[in-house]
C-alpha cells in the first residue's frame, strides 16, 4: 500500500522567552494510504503540534514530512495552503463554524471561494450523507454540538480529501454524540478511503483505529496496532 505521510526524523521547538523549547524530537513514523490512524498521549505531550507539522500547518526545525507525495517541510506557507486546499480536510474540538453562515453556508462557502463550481448543490449533498438533511438554514447556535461536528465533518470532505485530521473531534461532545460523531467518520473512511488521522486522548476512539502512535514527552513511545472497528 502506498504511504500518504511519511515523517522522518522531525524535531520541533518552540521559544519560551529567551530559550528553546523541544516540544518533538526524532518523530518517525508513516501512515498508509486509506488507514485509519490515532495518535495519543497526555496533555502536553506534542499531538496538536505534531498534527499542525503533519497538515503542513506549520513547519518542522528539522526532519523531513512527505505528505500526499510532497516534501511538504520544503514548501513555502502558500504553497503548503495550495496543497491542504486540494488534498486535506481538517476537524476541531471547537468545530469552529462561521456563526454568521447557515449550516449550508459553512459547507458552501469555502467551496465557492476555492472556485468550485455548483458550491451549494454539492454542500447539499454533503450535509445529507451527515444526516442533516433538514437543517440546512440554520444557524450554528441553533444546533446542538453534534450536529455542529457533523457540519464541520461535511465541510471537511467537501475538497474530496486524499486524508483527513480530526484534532480531539469528540472532545466537546457527550459519549453517545461523540461516538455518533466518530462512527461517521470511520463510515466516510470506508465509503471514500479518506485516510484519516485523529488525535484523542480517549484510548477507546484510539483502539478503533487501525494504527496507535503514543507520545510522551514529545517523543514516541510505541506503535501500535488497535483492535479496530
Ligand atoms: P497536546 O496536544 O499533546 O496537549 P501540544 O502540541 O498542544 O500538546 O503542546 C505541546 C507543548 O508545546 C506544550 O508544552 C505547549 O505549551 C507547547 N506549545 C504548543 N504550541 C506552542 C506555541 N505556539 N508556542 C510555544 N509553545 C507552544
């Protein structure tokens, strides 16, 4: 199977007044393409970072990240934005929907400004297959957090992507809403092969992935397989 990332070797720090703070050091992993893949570990411990160096959201002190074929630790910010808007879709704990846009215009929206053409029939279609069919006009705080995920779920599949990172997606949502939420991403997973990378610190979610990265430290401490769905 081919590998949508490959991470070789990725160090990262930050500043913290006058010094250097190694948040990851010697990251080396891959993930197959159409996988399903969680990366855990305590808070603090580099996930949300290691995310952002993985979706090309930001860039590595060192090591090199090859995603969707790309030496994405080469490219400058634009040209990394070029390949997240074609190939990458992202989920938030926060979901952070435009509250000022209906449901449909949060799906639409980032369509149209990518040039798409039938933006709002496509957006239809997308927030049919999450089940919210009847929820088109509204409002972010008319519904309830699930529903909100779900529309975030439909604007993150709505550039068709090659892989998709979920940063803590049910960490806003009780446990039943959480696993609805997640089931529908697995679903999405199979239905469309999106590879698809979450970060939890729910060891369940992580034991429904295919792939388990633990992090500690800012380091790797195992890899492992998950019992899966
Ligand atoms: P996790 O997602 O596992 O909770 P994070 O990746 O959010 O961990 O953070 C790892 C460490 O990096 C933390 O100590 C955090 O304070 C630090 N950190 C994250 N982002 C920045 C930043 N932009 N500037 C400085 N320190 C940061």
């Amino acid at each position: 199977m081919a590998k949508i990332l490959n991470i070789q070797q990725v160090a990262k720090s930050f500043k913290g007044g006058t010094k250097k703070i190694m948040v990851l050091n010697d990251i080396t992993f891959e993930i197959e393409s159409g996988d399903t893949f969680s990366i855990v570990g305590p808070s603090g411990s580099g996930k949300t970072t290691l995310l952002g160096l993985c979706a090309g959201l930001d860039r590595p002190d060192s090591g090199t990240i090859i995603l969707c074929g790309e030496d994405i630790s080469k490219l400058n910010e634009d040209e990394r934005a070029g390949l997240r808007n074609q190939k990458v879709g992202f989920v938030f704990q926060d979901f952070q929907l435009l509250p000022t846009l209906t449901a449909l215009e949060n799906v639409a929206v980032p369509l149209e400004l990518q040039g798409a053409k039938n933006a709002k029939s496509k957006a239809m279609e997308l927030l049919d297959k999450v089940g919210l069919a009847d929820r088109y006009d509204h409002y972010p705080s008319q519904l309830s957090g699930g529903e909100q995920q779900r529309v975030a779920v439909a604007r993150a599949f709505s550039n068709n992507p090659d892989i998709l990172f979920a940063d803590e997606p049910t960490g806003n949502l009780d446990v039943t809403t959480g696993e609805n939420v997640v089931e529908l991403l697995f679903n999405l997973n199979k239905e469309l092969g999106t590879t698809l990378v979450i970060v939890t610190h729910d060891l369940e979610l992580a034991q429904k992935t295919q792939k388990i990265l633990k992090l500690k430290g800012g380091t790797i401490v195992s890899q492992e397989s998950g019992k899966q769905w």
